[in-house]
C-alpha cells in the first residue's frame, strides 16, 4: 500500500500593507507586518536540516492574535518554499511569538527548543529547524507542525490515517475491502488552538475488483471540544430526522489519546461557491435560510450554554483590538459598543450555531448540512442570522462580490429567515448584527485580509448605521430594490419583510470616487448640525472629527461628529483621507454649490406639498420666519431684479 502526504497546503491570499498601529509593547509589530522585510529575516534565520536544501520564496502574513492576555501577540505566516534539487513547491506555516516582557521570549525559546525533536516530525514536514529565534525582533519562530499547545498533531500526520482506516472501510458495505493509498493534506492551522486535515483513502474490494475513495476530516484539538461535538453529532444521528431541512455532518470517530474527531465530508457545495459561481444564488440562500431556522427551534437536547454576558464579552473583546488597530473608529466603535451592551436584553435560549457564514453551509440538493458544530449552544439563535448577515455584507469569503451583490444576499437570507420563526426575533435581530459587524470588523484585521482597513471601516459604518436607526437592515412594510449581477432582485412583498436597501456609497472608495448630485429623494435631510459641520469645514479646509467638534458652536459628541461626517460623506459632499492614523475630512464642494442643491431639494419638495404653487410656499415661509420690513424690501428688490431678467429674454 502507498502513503502519501500531500505536499501543498493552501493558503488565504493576504497582502498586509496597511500601516500598523504603533504599541510601545510591541515595537517590533511594524516589521513583523511586513511580508518583504520578514521575508529576509526569516531567511536568515531558519536554519535547514541536515541534507535538506529548502529555499523561502515568499512569506504572506495570515492570522494575527495581537495582545493575547495582553502579554504576547501570535502572528502566523505562510511560506512558499522550494527544494531546488526535486522543483518541488509548496506552503508551510509559520508562528511568530512575540512578548510583552524582556526576556519571556528568550524563556520561550529555552523551554521550546527540544519540542518536539526534529525527528519525530514527519519527513514531508522536516525542512527546517523546528524553533528558531530572532534577536533583532525578539521573536521565537515556530515551523508547523510543532505546536506546545497541540503536541499530539506531530503524531497525527506521522499516523497518516491508518487510525481511520478501518472506520472508513467498515462503511464500504459487503466485500472484503483493503486499503490502497492514504492522502493526508492540511487544511487549515490555527496556532494553539486547533488543526483540519483532509484525509483520502483509496480502497479496493478484492472480491468484486471495486474501487472507491473515502474523504473524511480530522479535527485536531487542544482540549474536550472534540469530545463534546462528537457527542452532539453522533446523539443528533441517532434519531430518526428524514424530514429535517437540515443535517449535521456525520460523525466517523473520536480519538481520545489524540483529540482528534474525524468527520465525513458534507457531500454537495459550500454556499460560498454557490454565491461565487453566481447561479441563482438567492434561491440557494433561502433555502439555507429556511434550515437555519428550522435548526434554531429544534430541540437538541444541549447541554452548553452562551449566555448573554458571554457574547457581550466576545463583543467588548474584538471592540477593543479594532480600537486598538484602528485609533480614527476608537471613538465610533466604543459608542457602538457601549449602546449594544446598554440596550439589548437577554431572550428564550434554543439552539445556537456559534459560528453561521457561507462556508459552513452545504447543498445538496434541497438539503442543507450545517459543518462546524464546535461551538453549538443554548443561547439567543437570532444571533446565527445576526452573524450570517454580517459576514456577508462583509464580504467575508465573498469578496469577488460587488457590496451591493452581497447586501442583496443578506437580505433575502435574512427575509426568508423571518418568515420561519417567531415575529419576536425580528426586534432583537438589529442589536445582534451590529454587535457581530464589530466582531468581523475585528476578524478582517486579525486574518490579515487585503485591504483590512479600508473593510473593517466599512463594517463600522454599517454597525453606527444600523444603530442609528438608518434602515439598513430591519423590518419594513415596503419595498427594497437590489442589484444583485445586473438584475433587479426585489424582497418582498410579505408580511413586514426584512430586507436591505441597496448601499448608496459606491463601489470603490477613496476621494477619487464620483459625487452624487443631492436630490431630495435619495439623500438624507440636511439638518442644522449638518450645515454647522460644512461651514466649519469651508473656513478649516480640513480637519480631523476630534478638531471639527472643538470649533463647533453647537454642544456635539466627538461620536455624533463622526456619524454626521459619514452622512454627509454618503451624499457626497465631503471626502476624507488618511493621515498620521487619523481621518482628515475636507468638504467637496463650495458654499455656493451647497446652497444651490439644497434650494433645488427644498423647492422640488415644497412644490409638490404646495402644488406647484411657489408662491404660495415663498409667503408661507415669510410668515413662519416672521420676516421684518428690512427683509420685506430685500425680498421685494429681488424679485424685482428676477422681473428684469425675465424681461430681457423676452425680449
């Protein structure tokens, strides 16, 4: 029989290039960022083994976990290595440790060394020593798949699969069954915490001369979390639910001396590649919105519970690292967060996912296979819709997705959602997806998603959207109008449809991008705070929130300033930039300008209430604003000028 270990291991595509937050804790966090400067250090330290000749092509920044316990950040990489004798490439992972205090990581280093010995790693893994340090940075680097938390995974890949064997064959059916190649590829590495492989067995009936592939998925973990979902999963499969929406994955086996589960896998397609192929997605979405519900009022017999407490702690956790990595949202972010934890209100528990987005999602044929049961709960399961949403407008695992495409998704997703479980969810809906929108926003900065800062901004502003009340997502009596691939995707009609308006900030963004022309049926009202705002803006030039709300007359938050400066933003009128880690806002068009659109506005609406008599509406606003004999006669001369100028092109 032939063993095999696959040789490639995918990575997320990640640049980080955005400027990272200064820590006087962390000084070294600039550097360690950068994939062209680690790229050099890391060949310079990594040390190869004895006859192995392995070069580092590239190192790509993929996960970071700053400030653990505030003492230490857990940075991991990618690297794309080659051995120049075979040709052969592929990916391997890298942890960057770095400590808050002088000389942990040197202790770090000392306790590490000799864990595990190069030799008990397997041969397709040895390139490398396993532990090296980095004085200039102060850092220990760890090469996968040497983990102190997961001591057992060296012994997983060095098993191959033979554990699973024969679970695997025992499910063949009839025939005398043997294995003939095992595959074991890593999939995905979280540093610490836990590790997926995907394992294939080639098997063969020597009876019969049938061939067959078995692919299955063994979780490695750190603690009993493995225990517990295979509990969960083989109690969920053992009663008869031919009728369900929805399934959980099946269960193959718990290794207890390795902390491994192993899983079958989920036959059909990710929602994720439904969505990216683009093929009558929305109908994908609802149906795996219909199963979601069914999921959250089913009786599961849970025994775990996620109270409120705990996902307001998840909340306040990931509020402080995106203050932390974004200082200009620090002010936005901590209102956000406070009003969350202030105004939403523990509910009826039932069963809660933990973790709902569209590659944890699975169709086959009409039906839905929810992965991932780590985390299954009692908790509030209206946060499972709260998180799918929030990931989608996101566009977390979506991002060939234009925002309006993925908003459209989230939309039907959460319309079909709240037409299959009680009307009481929909009141607690909006609370829970801005608090998951925080969540993202932190989880875009911490994978090192391309463009981090610009996408975890978005996911804010959505956040202070739906917390002021600005329609984003919520329940409505009317209409919502989508694009969703050059089509016209309408939610609704129904019974107070939830349904999300088309985003009216464009696609790409940045100063460059097109103003549009205020109107007064697509802009938000003009308030007196608003125009406060813009001419502090035209005497300035430009200024930062914190420095537009110290010149200001009226009595503001630095937090109202900041919402206020997006609402204008929206509609156009100011840009901003990034500099020195601060927002610098400027207006975008004149005082005379600005006048002109909110005449136009205020003339096209007084028009229509007064039909199409102005001059009615010019004496009603004479008498509302009690206009004296001075302004009396300034009005009167320029209407006489306006006479005159219609005069001459009469004539």
């Amino acid at each position: 029989m032939r063993e095999e270990t696959a040789s490639y291991v995918p990575a997320s595509p990640a640049a980080f290039l955005e400027g990272y937050p200064a820590d006087p804790d962390f000084p070294q966090l600039p550097v360690a960022s950068d994939p062209g400067r680690m790229l050099e250090i890391l060949r310079a330290h990594l040390r190869p083994l004895p006859g192995r000749n392995t070069r580092i092509l590239e190192c790509r920044p993929f996960r970071f976990r700053c400030k653990q316990s505030t003492s230490r950040c857990v940075l991991q990489y990618t690297l794309r290595l080659l051995e120049p004798g075979t040709g052969r490439e592929w990916d391997h992972w890298a942890t960057g440790l770095v400590f808050a205090g002088a000389g942990a990581a040197q202790r770090a280093w000392a306790n590490l060394r000799s864990v595990p010995p190069a030799a008990e790693i397997p041969p397709a893994w040895r390139c490398f020593e396993p532990v090296a340090f980095v004085s200039e940075l102060d850092m220990v680097v760890v090469l996968f798949p040497c983990d102190r938390r997961l001591p057992q995974l060296g012994q997983v890949l060095m098993d191959g699969g033979r554990a699973l064997e024969p679970f695997v064959l025992a499910r063949l059916g009839p025939g005398d069954w043997h294995a003939t190649r095992r595959t074991l590829e890593p999939t995905r590495y979280r540093t610490e915490l836990a590790a997926v492989l995907r394992c294939s067995i080639e098997a063969s009936d020597r009876e019969s001369g049938r061939n067959q592939t078995v692919r299955c998925f063994l979780k490695v973990y750190r603690n009993d979390r493995g225990q517990r979902a295979f509990d969960q999963l083989r109690s969920w499969w053992s009663q008869s639910r031919e009728e369900s929406p929805y399934s959980l994955v099946r269960p193959v086996a718990y290794f207890d001396r390795l902390g491994t589960l192993a899983l079958e896998q989920a036959p059909g397609l990710s929602l994720r590649e439904i969505l990216l192929a683009g093929q009558e997605p929305l109908a994908a979405v609802r149906t795996a919105a219909r199963a979601v519900a069914a999921f959250n009022q089913d009786d599961l017999g849970i025994d775990r519970t996620h109270t409120l407490e705990d996902q307001l702690e998840q909340v306040r956790k990931a509020s402080s690292m995106v203050q932390w990595a974004c200082p200009a949202l620090r002010t936005e972010v901590a209102a956000i967060t406070d009003a969350i934890g202030t105004r939403i209100a523990e509910a009826p528990p039932g069963p809660l996912h933990g973790d709902l987005k569209t590659d944890h999602l699975f169709l086959s044929d009409d039906r839905v296979i929810l992965l991932d049961a780590d985390s299954i709960a009692l908790g509030d399961p209206v946060r499972d819709a709260a998180h799918f949403c929030s990931y989608v407008t996101a566009q977390v695992g979506v991002e060939t997705m234009t925002r309006n495409e993925a908003r459209a998704v989230a939309a039907a997703f959460a319309d079909e959602y709240f037409q299959h479980v009680p009307a009481s969810w929909r009141k607690r809906f909006q609370l829970h997806y801005a608090g998951a929108l925080v969540e993202v926003a932190c989880g875009i900065f911490r994978h090192q998603q391309p463009r981090w800062l610009e996408r975890a901004e978005a996911a804010i502003d959505e956040a202070r959207r739906v917390m002021a009340g600005e329609g984003t997502l919520g329940p409505g009596p009317q209409l919502h109008v989508l694009g969703l691939r050059s089509q016209l995707q309408v939610i609704g009609p129904g019974p107070q449809p939830l349904a999300l308006a088309a985003d009216p900030r464009p696609e790409t963004l940045g100063e460059d991008r097109p103003r549009p022309r205020l109107t007064p049926h697509s802009a938000e009202p003009l308030t007196e705070q608003h125009v406060a705002l813009m001419q502090v803006l035209w005497a300035s030039g430009e200024a930062t929130a914190r420095e537009l709300t110290d010149n200001l007359d009226l009595a503001l938050a630095p937090a109202t300033v900041t919402a206020l400066l997006g609402q204008l933003e929206r509609q156009g009128v100011v840009a901003r930039r990034l500099a020195d880690r601060q927002h610098r806002y400027r207006a975008r068009v004149g005082m005379a300008e600005f006048q002109q659109d909110f005449v136009e506005r205020f003339a096209s609406v007084g028009e229509e209430l007064f039909e199409g008599d102005l001059a009615a509406l010019v004496c009603r606003l004479m008498r509302v604003r009690d206009v004296n004999a001075v302004g009396l006669a300034r009005v009167i001369e320029l209407l006489k000028a306006r006479e005159r100028e219609l005069e001459g092109v009469q004539e």
